[in-house]
C-alpha cells in the first residue's frame, strides 16, 4: 500500500511466459515436455486430449448448467499440457504463502480478541469493524491454535517481471483441490514418461494432510475426533469436490437435515442412532451454518451449531468471520499485517491497489478510470467489477459517479498482465494466460501442498480463468530440489 | 455405523437397480415376442406391459413403440431411463460411500442413456440396446461386489435389490398365472418360455425340470426354488440375511423387528407345500407374499432410517 499514488502508466509490458524466455528460447524446466511434444502429431494431442475429457466425465467431474428446458452436466475444460514449476521458485511461493497465513490467522485472533492493530492504528477500526464479513458473534471465542482459517487457497498471478505476486486471499471456503487433484490423475496417464522423468512432487497426501490439520482442531479434548463434511448438498456446484475430500478422507458427508444438536453437542443421525461429531469441515458459507445465530432462512446448515460451538463442544472449520481477512479493502493492509505481527519484510508482493477511502487515492483512481480495474469491496466472483482499457465511456462515467458518491466501497488495481503458459487449443499448442492457486492448511502447524490449481483463460487473449466465464485449468508440477532450476 | 440418509441412498440405488435390470427385460422379452406374429405374441406383450403396472394394455398390438417408451420415456416415472437416472442421482448423494469402479459403471449407463445417441441406438438395435443395459447393470453389481466392503452399506444396497427384486417376481407371476383375471391361463409353449425368460429362468428351470413347459413347475421354480437367485424364496433368504447383519450391528431388536418380519416369511416360503397352496391359489398366497415384502420396507425404515429423535437423544 502507499500513500502517494504514483503516476506511472502502464506500460504495455510483455506478459511472462511459462516455457519461452523473451528471445524464445525453451527454460530448461520445460525442456523435457517441450522434446515430448515435438514428437506428437496434432491428431495425437488431440486424442489424448478428447481421453482426458472422458475420464473427467466418466469420474462425474461436472458442474451442472440449469436451463430454461433441461438441465446438463459440463466438465471444466481440464487441458492436457501441465504448467511446471522449478523447485528454488517453489520454495519462495511457499514461505510466502506460509508467512501470509500465519500473519492473517494472527490478525484474525486479534481483532477476534484484543484488537491491538486497530488500537495501533495500522488497520482502520470502521474498515474492519464494518465490513460484512466481520462477525462479532465471534469476539472473544477460543479457537485452537488460533487457527481460523484452516483451509486457505490464495491466488497467485506471476507479474511481467517473472515475480508471483497475491492478487486474493481465500480463506471463507475455497474450492478447487478436487481439481488440482483430478488434473494430476489425469495428466499422470497422459504424460507418464514425462512425468516420471521430470521428477514432480507428490500431491498425493492432501487427503491426509487435510484430516489431520482438522483432527488437530479437536485433539487437546477428544483423543480420536469424529470429523465430517458438510456440504450444502447435492445441487451445489463444487459438491463432487465435498464428496470426493469426504471419500478419500474416510470421513462422513452431511448435509444440514443429518444434524441434530442437542445440549449444545452436535450429533448425526446414523443407522445406529445419534453419533457425536468433534470437527466440522464445513463446505457453507458463514450466513447459512446456523438459522439461529446467522440467516433465519437457511436449512443448510443446524440450528443451535454456533451455540456448541462457542460451548466448545465442536470445532468449525474454517471459523465463521474468516472473511475480513480477506476483504478487498483489508487486502491492501496485508502487507502491513505481515510487517505488523512477524517484524518481517513481506516474501510475497501484494498487487498495487488503490483504495477509494483514501482522498488522494481517489482522485488518481478518477484520473486514471481507463487504464484501472475498479472492484466492489464486498462482491466476488466478477460482480460489481469495472475493467477500465475494456469498458465504454458511459460505464466509465457511470462508474465514476458511483466512486465519489460510495468511495469506501471500491478499491483500484492495475491491469494485470497474467502470464501465459502453453495450452492445446484445436490440436495446436498455444499460449493462454493462466494464475495459480495453491493450496495451505493450518491446524496445529502450516502445511502447504507442493502444487495447484493452474486456472486457464481458455479464449485468446482473455485474462478471466473463472469456470463460469470460459475458464479451464490444468495440472501443475513442481519440480523436486535441482530439477529444473536454472544454471 | 453409517448415516441414516446415506443408508436410504444405497437402498434406493438397489431397489432402482433391480427395477431398471427387470425393466430391460420385459422390454427385451417383448420386442422378441414381436418377430412371432402369433396371438401368443401379444398375449405376452400383454403380460410384460401387466407386470411393468401399465393400465393401457392397448399398447400390447405396437410392442415397439411400447418398448422404445419404456426404456427412454423421461416423462413416466416408470421408464428405465427415469430408474437409472434416480440410481445415479442417489448415487451421486452417496459418491463418497461407494468405490470409483461401481460410480464408474452406474455413470457409463446413465451417460449412454441420457446422451443424444441414445435414441438412434435404440431406433438402430433395440434388442442389443437393452441387452448392454442389462450386461452393464450386471458389471455395476459385480464391480460393487467385487470393490466395496460388505459391510452395513453393502447390506443396505443388497436389501433393497431383494425387496425389489421379490416385489417384481411377485408381480411378474401374479400377472401370468395369478387366479381371477378375465384372461384364460397361459398353456401356450411359448408364452410359458416368454415368463421364464422375463424372470431370467429360461435356463437354470431347463436344468432342473428339461424341455417340459409346466405352468405348475414354472410357478414352483420362481417361487419356491432354494438356489435360484431370482426365485422369490431365495430373495426372502437374502433379505433374512442381510437384515439380521444390520439388526445385530445396530443392537436394536424387538419382537417386531424387520428381521423378525423376514424370517417369518422366509420360513412361509421354505416350508410352503406346492399342493397346499395350489390348494389356496397361487393369487391369494403372492398377495400375502408381496404385503409381507411392504411390511418390511416399512419397518426397514422406523428401525434405521426415520426413527423418532426422541427415543434416541442421550440421556
């Protein structure tokens, strides 16, 4: 965050690309796919990419689009070339995907406690205390480990300059890793000499590495915890990914009609009666876990759950307010929280980002409305969203208006350049931008899998990897210490 | 232990299972019956479309048509398309209870009949279509076999095949030979193998009674044979069995226990002397055979699966 903004404009800078070096020159990591590819045929790629798919269907790996007459499953376009990561490039993202979380864990303890940064002053108190995420039913409640966001994907865009910088913190409920998973399956049967001989990190053991991060919520009072699942049930859209983390945890799948709570313990109805259940990884939102306590018309979660919870007879994972930690506006903070809580320079940059608050931030963001992203500080998945180089002039001034008269609700970012990795489009190998999101688990300590969910922009030139917007992803391998690496 | 939902999903996926496997059938045996243009013909088109529950027995003079809407009608509830589809869709509910290789089969089978081909391959080879479906729902039930644990959830999936499966032949047998119907009885050689074939008994009845087609032993067979696993009698064995492994796992038994329901009409059947209920008539006797299986179902469901709260709170 800054205080001045700069004038500098963008430059219409190249963005980087995974396999080319800017005089076209393959990086040695992606030597070995590079000398595969050269030896197949478009009618070959094409095959091995039509098996891809039909492994993802066959598996169920589908979202299903309602419409007005019936209603079909669709597989996420999952493309068959893999996005690779060198080990040394690894090892930054992961002490700094590891430094974030616990600094924002740390910040979510603390404004659920002492409030000592709003006290300091280095986080406005109303920016945090008026967000909608903010949970005061929250204040003051134990939460092991000070863990509240046990699950976190974050997305990571790799700047021109080949630097990953954090554009969000997911830490509400992120999805994907059924994805991440699925792709590496995939790619695994489609690519075995490669990817034998490349020496990818495994990412086999999120399963496991899940449940014990979760078991590890409960262990100072239950020696063996029940933990479950809860998914808002079938029709929701990543409910193969809540079926697929319950399967290969051993763990029960619920929906909110299997609870019942009762003196404040929480219990499922099994064959055998009621079951007590420790740890709930739940797959809903904050607003539909318990009528109760949060939205009064919501049957997706139990009613009485938050009460047990803040009894301390269930743990809830990830905790309800975990989001204004990962609010748009607090996003700019972030940088300062790290500096704040460890004492330590921040390994993973922040985008530059404007916050409309600010008067002079303002004024420039105004200035600068066709050359800017504008984002809604509460809205998520595209909405309320004004992508200046590609907007008209009305929505500009539409836009403009709508800023000065409700500033606290925006902030600003530059146009992002993703990086672009290669894909097969039609039988030909091209580039398609892409972002990385990994994936982090905090319990008793920070885990972080050694790989992700590369999501694609699919339509040339595109810059949205959203699923619903034409996205797709792909598998993503990091490579073991010395493969890979430059010199 | 496993969650009560989740029990009532492998149960459904079983009982649609079967219903679909039976279905297919029906279907196939009448579209066979077709390349006869015999007055047996459509006495046992008639039959198939008695057994399947529908009313309109008109049909019987266009088996194709009645076919084709059988297996791909989305509309009728009744269709195998709607029985796979509900499978799936319970399935689907319980994909983390059942391994990848028995999703997988389930999903092969509702992904070819829900496609777009799916019509142009019934319109190409009927027979052969239903004939896949068959062999697929066969592979779905070995691959279960073969990959999942035998444990509670399996015991749950199998009940509901049984029940189903015991409530088809019921019905199948009720309709082609029960007493009462304005119908004269079946005599004809060929529409006696058209109920075998229907219950899939063509060629286990051969080895047991040869070549001779009797309504008496055929209605003998499908009821009361020991070994043979679509047999009414064999299923109430099954029932028995995989109930009292749920019972003695939940540790709740009463004297009203669908355990207790299944044994009585396991030994009903075991004990039945074919005289004795010719006797009775066959029609009074798969009466009570098919209320006894509703009787079940029902208690199946108060013991494990929608039982008071209640009774079951901790003290």
């Amino acid at each position: 965050m800054r205080d001045e903004p700069t004038a500098e404009a963008e430059s219409p800078l190249r963005p980087y690309d995974e396999m080319l070096t800017p005089d076209s020159q393959v990086r040695p990591h992606y030597a070995a796919l590079d000398a595969r590819l050269a030896t197949l045929s478009p009618a070959e790629l094409a095959e091995r990419q039509r098996t891809q798919e039909r492994f993802f269907l066959l598996q169920g790996i589908t979202f299903t689009v309602y419409g007005a007459e019936s209603s079909t499953e669709r597989i996420i376009p999952s493309d068959i070339l893999p996005r690779i990561i060198p080990s040394a490039e690894w090892a930054r993202i992961e002490a700094g995907l590891k430094q974030r979380l616990q600094a924002l864990n740390t910040f979510l303890a603390d404004i659920y406690s002492e409030q000592q940064i709003l006290m300091d002053g280095v986080v406005p108190r109303e920016l945090v205390l008026q967000a909608p995420s903010y949970r005061r039913e929250m204040q003051n409640l134990y939460v092991p480990h000070k863990a509240y966001a046990n699950v976190c994907g974050s997305d990571l865009i790799r700047q021109p300059s080949g630097e990953f910088a954090v554009l969000e913190d997911n830490l509400r409920v992120p999805s994907g890793v059924s994805y991440m998973l699925a792709n590496r399956e995939a790619s695994r049967r489609v690519f075995p000499g490669t990817f034998r001989g490349a020496g990818v990190r495994s990412i086999d053991r999120y399963p496991d590495l899940l449940l014990s991060t979760l078991k590890s919520m409960a262990a100072d009072w239950r020696p063996n915890p029940q933990v479950v699942v809860l998914t808002p049930g079938v029709y929701n859209s990543a409910y193969y990914e809540h079926a697929y983390l319950a399967r290969l945890m051993g763990a029960p799948l619920v929906e909110g009609r299997d609870l019942v709570v009762h003196d404040n313990m929480v219990y499922m109805r099994t064959t055998t009666g009621l079951r007590r259940i420790d740890v709930i990884y739940r797959r809903v939102d904050d607003d539909f876990i318990d009528p109760l306590t949060f939205r009064r018309d919501s049957s997706l979660g139990a009613a009485g759950l938050f009460n047990a919870y803040r009894a301390g007879n269930v743990v809830i994972c990830n905790a309800p307010g975990t989001g204004v930690a990962d609010d748009k506006a607090v996003y700019a903070y972030v940088p300062e929280i790290i500096r704040y809580y460890l004492g330590e320079e921040p390994i993973l940059p922040n985008i530059e980002t404007f916050l409309c608050r600010e008067p002079a931030q303002l004024s420039h963001v105004l200035a600068n409305l066709d050359k800017l992203v504008v984002k809604a500080v509460g809205a998520s998945g595209g909405y309320g969203m004004l992508v200046g180089p590609h907007a008209t002039r009305a929505q500009r001034a539409e836009f403009a208006d709508a800023l000065t008269a409700n500033p606290e609700n925006y902030i600003a970012q530059p146009t992002i350049q993703l990086s672009t990795a290669p894909c097969l489009i039609d039988g030909e190998v091209e580039p398609r931008h892409v972002d990385l999101r990994p994936f982090i688990l905090c319990g008793e300590k920070i885990v972080v899998t050694p790989g992700a969910l590369t999501r694609v922009a699919l339509k040339k030139g595109s810059l949205v990897v959203n699923s619903s917007q034409g996205g797709g992803s792909k598998d993503t391998w990091v490579l073991s210490d010395g493969k890979g690496d430059r010199g | 232990m496993m969650l009560a939902r989740v029990a009532d999903s492998l149960y459904w996926i079983g009982r649609y299972v079967e219903r679909a496997e039976h279905m297919c059938r029906l279907s196939d045996v009448m579209l066979n019956a077709t390349l006869d243009r015999s007055e047996a013909a459509t006495q046992v088109a008639r039959i198939a479309l008695a057994a399947v529950g529908d009313p309109d027995l008109a049909k019987a003079h266009n088996p194709y048509d009645a076919a084709q809407a059988l297996a791909l009608d989305r509309e009728d509830d009744g269709s195998i398309y709607s029985s796979i589809a509900r499978a799936r869709e319970n399935a689907r509910q319980v994909r983390d209870q059942i391994t990848t290789e028995t999703w997988e089969r389930l999903n092969l089978i509702y992904l070819r009949m829900s496609g777009p081909e799916a019509a142009k391959a019934f319109a190409d080879g009927s027979q052969l279509f239903l004939h896949d479906t068959i062999a697929d729902l066969h592979l779905f039930k070995g691959a279960g076999d073969a990959t999942m644990s035998h444990g509670e959830g399996w015991s749950f999936l199998l009940l509901g095949v049984y029940l189903e499966r015991a409530q088809l032949i019921g019905s199948l047998l009720e309709v082609a030979f029960g007493e009462g119907r304005k119908r004269r009885p079946i005599s004809d050689h060929f529409a006696l193998t058209s109920v075998l074939r229907m219950g899939c008994a063509l060629e286990p009845y051969l080895r047991v009674y040869t070549a001779e087609m009797q309504r008496r032993y055929i209605l003998k067979f499908l009821m009361l044979d020991e070994d043979f696993p679509r047999s009414i009698r064999f299923c109430t064995q099954e029932i028995e069995t995989h109930l009292t492994a749920i019972t003695r796992h939940a540790g709740i038994s009463g004297p009203a226990g669908p355990d207790r329901i299944a044994g009585r009409l396991r030994a009903r059947l075991q004990y039945a002397d074919m005289a004795e209920l010719e006797a009775q008539g066959a029609t009074a006797f798969l009466k009570t055979v098919l209320e006894e299986c509703s009787t079940i179902h029902r208690a199946l469901y108060d013991a494990f699966v929608a039982y008071p709260l209640e009774d079951r709170l901790p003290a």
